[in-house]
C-alpha cells in the first residue's frame, strides 16, 4: 500500500468501479491546480476565510480518493485556518505541492496498473 494513495480504500469509496475512480482522479487533479492558486492568494493576501474555504474543500476532496499524505496536509491547513492563524501555511503549502507531484505519480502507476 501506497503512503500516498490507499488504493484498497479508493476503490471501497467507488465498490470497485476503476473507470469512475479514473475520473476522480482526473477531475481532482484538474479542480487541484485552481484551489491551489486560490488558497495561495489567500494566505498571500491574508485572507483567512477563503483561505480555510479552500483548504476544507481540498481535504474533503483529498480523503474522498484516499490521498492519505495530501489529505493529512490539508487537515492541518484546515485546522489553520478555523485557528485564524495562518502564520505555519507556508511550509505545508510547500509540502502539498510536493505530495500533488507525488499522487499524479501514483495516478499514473495506478492507470497502468487498470490498463493490464
């Protein structure tokens, strides 16, 4: 099991149809690269609101297809922004980036994997 993507768990969350996990994975990946634009203008410009709209939204949407690492990030921004302090964003900011890079990896092993 991936410390990325729990793939046994995402495939529950669908009762095993790929196809529609396939489409998730596309459509979080597409919806990702805005929210990450928009969270970042929030903490930016210190806009807490937004800033834990989006980062309530990205969690949902990261433990809906079981991206654990990506999912635990988002938690912790979450919880950020409903502190009202938005001093420690910007290294899990960084760290969200990285496991993104990481889970469209995986989404590719896991689309090769489904192709078999």
């Amino acid at each position: 099991m991936s410390e990325v993507l729990d793939l046994k768990d995402a495939l529950e969350r669908v009762q095993d149809d790929k196809e529609l996990l396939l489409e998730l994975y596309d459509i979080f990946s597409e919806d990702f690269v805005g929210k990450r634009e928009t969270i970042n203008d929030a903490f930016k410009s210190g806009n807490v609101s937004e800033f834990q709209m989006v980062a309530h939204s990205l969690k949902g949407a990261t433990g809906n297809i079981s991206a654990k690492q990506m999912h635990e990030t988002c938690v912790a921004l979450d919880r950020l922004g409903k502190d009202g302090s938005l001093a420690a964003a910007e290294p899990l900011l960084a760290d969200l980036d990285e496991q993104f890079v990481a889970l469209k990896a995986e989404i590719i092993k896991v689309k090769a994997q489904f192709a078999k």
